[in-house]
C-alpha cells in the first residue's frame, strides 16, 4: 500500500480529492506553458479536471495514489504527484508543478522524502528499483 501523505519541510503531499478541481483547473491544468511537459493536452474545462480527479480518486491505492503538493504553511496547491507500484519493488512516478513554483527546488524535495519511504518500510528491500522518466521544465 502507497502511503497516505508525505511531509517534507515546506510541502505536504495529501491524497487528492474532488475538491482539488477548482485550484487545480485554475493553478496549472489550463497553462499551455505547464502542460507542455506532459502527455495530457491542457484542460479546456472544470470538467475535464473533475474527469482526471475521479479518474485518480477511482485507481486501487496499492497499485497508484495521486497526491497534491499543498503548501505547509497556508495550504496551498502548488502541483500534484503520482506515485504507481508498477511491480513489487518498482516505483515511477510523474508529476506537475504550477509555473509560480518552478525553480524553487520543491520537486526535489518532495521527491528526496518519496525515495526514501521504501528504503525505510519494514516490508521493503534494501535497494529498491525505482523506473522513472522526468522532463526537465528548464529544457529549451
């Protein structure tokens, strides 16, 4: 089972919730500019991100959890974050960031605190694969 949240110094990664739609349709799902990292087109409308929610919020949580990367301090969405097991002792993942936040090392912070869960669960392998791809916001 994937955890339920994270906490890292400056974000907390919660589980996504239908009420996530409207920040998440307003931070980032309609910027052309984020959404060009990703494999999704940007949205058009409130429900086309209702749509990716219920989408996540359906997914078994031992096989994907889609989390949020909520500021610690006030709250606030700054991105989201997917986490699939994609076999035992395999991990990926995939995430967006909203363009305010970008250059800030928030990524990385919250991916240091994801890679280091399995190395700390009682029911994991000490060396633990993780399969990921990322595209870099900083390409040309």
């Amino acid at each position: 089972m994937l955890p339920e949240t994270f906490d890292t110094a400056r974000l907390i990664l919660r589980p996504l919730t239908p009420a996530d739609a409207g920040p998440i349709f307003d931070t980032y799902a309609r910027d052309a500019e984020v959404t060009r990292f990703v494999i999704w087109r940007p949205h058009q409308s409130r429900c086309d991100t209702e749509a990716f929610i219920d989408l996540c919020v359906a997914t078994p949580a031992d096989v994907a959890r889609t989390y949020v990367l909520a500021d610690r301090q006030d709250r606030a969405l700054r991105g989201i974050f997917g986490l699939r097991q994609t076999a035992p002792y395999r991990l990926d993942f995939g995430y967006v960031l909203a363009r305010p936040w970008w250059g800030q090392g928030l990524m990385t912070e919250a991916l240091t605190d994801v890679v280091h869960w399995p190395c700390a669960s009682p029911q994991s392998s000490a060396s633990v694969p993780c399969a990921t791809w990322i595209t870099s916001a900083r390409r040309a």
